[in-house]
C-alpha cells in the first residue's frame, strides 16, 4: 500500500511539472493527448458552452464567454498546485506520516496540512517532521512553491502581452474593413487614388500579424479563448477577412499586384490550419456556404461600383471557390468551437463607424476654409444661424461597437 502510494505521489508531481513547463516555458506546440491541461479545457468549454448558451441576450451571452479566458487561467492554477499538494501529500503518506502533530495526530489530513503549509511558504511551525528524509522533502517542496509562483507570476505578463499585441491590428482594421471586418468593405475603402499601395502595406502588417498569432498562440493556446474587446470583433473573424481579401485579389481582381496577397495567404492559411490542430478539429466541410452564387453577383457589383477592376471571366468563380475551400473548413471548425461568428463576405447590415464622423468633421473645416466662402469676423446671427448644429465631443463617440 505505501509503495502505491509512492508511486502515485510521484505521478502527480511529474504530471503536473511537465504539463506546466509544457505550457508555460517550452516556447512550441505541447504534446500528448493525456496532459491536465488539455483534459481542464476539455472537461469545463463544452460545460460552459452548453450553460453560456442559455442566455438570450447577445450581449450577456458574449460577455458570459468572455469570462471564460480569463477565469480559466486562474482555474488552472489552482489546478496545478493543488494536484501538487496532493503529490506532495501522498509522499509523505508513503513515508508513514512522519510528523508531530499535536492538534491531530500523524495521519493524511496531517500530510494535506503540511503539504499545502510548505508549498505556499507559509511555513506556520506547528507540525514538525520527525526524520531526516521528511525535513529534505519538506525543503524539495519549499522550493518548488517558491518557483512555481515565480513562473506563475512570469506568466501573466507574457500573456497579456501577446493579447494586446493581437488586439491592436483588430482595432485598427475597424476604420479599415468594417466591423465586423468584411472583404468587400476593405476592398471597397482601397479604391481611392493610391489605394493599392496602402492596401499591399496592410497585407504585409497582417502576413507579420498572422506570424505573431500562430506563434503565441501556439505557445500559448489559452489566447484562443480571449475574446476580444467588442462583441462584433474577433481574431478569427479578423484572420477570415483577411484570407477573403487575399483570396479575392489572387483569383478575381485585375491590375494589382497579388504577390503580397499570395504571401499573406500562405501565412494566415498556416495559422489557421495549426491553430485548428491544437484543439485536434478537422476542417468542417458541410458548413454553410458563406459566398453562394447569389452572393457572388452582389459582391461583384459592389466592387464594381466601388470602381475595383473585377476579372469577370466564366472561371472566375470557380477560382475563388478552389482558394476559400483552402481554408474555410478550418475556419468554421474553430468558429464553431469556439463560438466566434465568422466574418461576411458583405456586411448584411452595415454600421457607421467611428472614423467616418472624423471624416465629416474634418470636410466641414475645408469648405470652412474653402476660398470661395466668405470669412466672418464673429458668430454668426440671423435665422440661418439656428441650423446649424453644434459638434462637441459626444459626436465622436462610436456608436457601432457593442460591448
């Protein structure tokens, strides 16, 4: 009995070290279908989803998610030590409960008592070991508290980090591609003079930010479950958008360079695929079709509109069918696990964003200062002046994110 014991004390602590380096400190992909942390996300995302889908309000239901990310890390450290304490107390259980404990008597609880104690350095002195091999347990176990809390608080920072580096293109991509980000609105707001300039610069930034997400994300797959900071953005939407974009430039869109379209496409489809592959998802391929033929015309006619130069030749569809089934199937497995909406093709209901206020503004003050207008030395008076309507900085506020 004490040698299982043992050998169960040990099986705790090496699962519980190897999966925390594994996840914290080896900068690659973690494997093994039998790590704790892999059986934590498995045994409490599919609970939280049946019990997030309850709520009826959108805003409650993605809010529900949203503590989920965050929640979890905390979990899972809780986790961890508490299947080391248990470890711990196994050992010295195995060891014949080598203490002096007045207030209960050398047993298991007593074991728990000092091996929770000693893994939080607290170190309180009221159970003494009472041999040699339990004092140098005791120090094994001080010690391995005390790292365990400094990668611990090693940890928060660098994931943080990564967050915030994967939320600030998001955020720039709003005045950018809409939000929720679409193909055809980026498309449409870089046909301006110069546009394919600005919009080859955008899809190197993405081609460097989807390097940058499969690469924290890899290292550390519990940015999967961070939700972003409004209910109508997402990396998986933001990354779909994206393929869309590269993928309609390669296969249906005249007089632009798609070299750089080819790269950003090669590296977001990789992220994608890599990041379905952690949580073991293959491609869906029986879900919805988001570019029907139907759908097709009316993308076609709104870049047209938007003066986009689209090939409109008999096998142009059937290109950018070839190029989205490169990577849709994986983009809805890991929409649907994790409850992210994709992006459109075509926003169905498109909002006013933020910087098009700015953009009002900001023309206001040219024909303010157009030549043609007379200039006034003061406020004016008369009954034209009561039509116009005062801009203060309520007039900013986005009225189009729903957090």
């Amino acid at each position: 009995m004490r040698i299982l014991t043992l050998i169960a004390g040990i099986v705790c602590l090496f699962a519980v070290l190897l999966d925390a380096f594994q996840t914290i400190i080896l900068p690659r992909r973690a494997s093994g279908r039998f790590r704790l942390t892999r059986l934590f996300f498995i045994s409490t995302w599919r609970p939280w989803v049946l019990l997030t889908g309850r709520l009826r309000d959108p805003r409650n239901r993605e809010a529900a998610f949203s503590y989920y990310g965050p929640m979890s890390l905390i979990f899972l450290l809780v986790m961890w030590a508490g299947v080391m304490v248990i470890g711990f107390a196994l050992l010295f259980y195995a060891l014949g409960s080598p203490f002096n404990d007045s207030a209960q008597g050398a047993g298991f609880q007593s074991d728990l008592y000092v091996s929770g104690t000693t893994l939080f350095t607290l170190g309180l002195g009221d159970v003494l070991p009472l041999s040699a091999l339990a004092r140098e347990l005791v120090i094994l176990e001080a010690g391995t508290g005390l790292g365990f809390l400094a990668v611990v608080m090693g940890y928060f920072p660098v994931l943080y980090a990564a967050f915030s580096r994967r939320e600030v293109s998001i955020s720039l991509l709003d005045a950018r591609a809409g939000s929720p980000p679409t193909a055809a609105e980026l498309l449409r707001r870089h046909s301006f003079e110069g546009g394919d300039q600005a919009l080859s610069q955008l899809l190197v930034e993405w081609e460097r930010w989807s390097a940058e997400l499969l690469e924290s994300h890899i290292s550390y797959p519990l940015l999967c479950y961070f939700r972003s900071q409004h209910n109508n953005q997402s990396w998986i939407s933001a990354l779909t958008a994206m393929l869309d974009t590269s993928a309609l430039l390669i296969a249906g869109v005249r007089g632009h360079q798609a070299r750089q379209a080819q790269l950003t496409f090669a590296m977001a489809r990789h992220a994608l695929v890599d990041l379905s592959q952690i949580f073991s998802l293959p491609p869906l391929n029986d879900a919805p079709d988001r570019l029907p033929a139907k759908r097709y015309e009316q993308l076609y006619d709104l870049l047209c509109q938007s003066g986009v130069s689209v090939c409109r030749d008999d096998l142009s569809m059937e290109r950018l069918r070839e190029m989205r089934a490169l990577y849709e199937g994986y983009a809805a497995a890991l929409s649907d696990y994790l409850c992210m909406p994709l992006s459109p093709w075509i926003a169905d209901q498109p909002h006013k964003d933020n910087w098009l206020a700015v953009a009002k503004l900001r023309a206001q003050t040219e024909a303010a200062n157009s030549p043609s207008r007379p200039l006034s030395s003061g406020p004016a008076s008369g009954p034209e002046s009561g039509k116009k309507e005062p801009h203060t900085i309520a007039s900013l506020v986005d009225d189009h994110h729903d957090f």
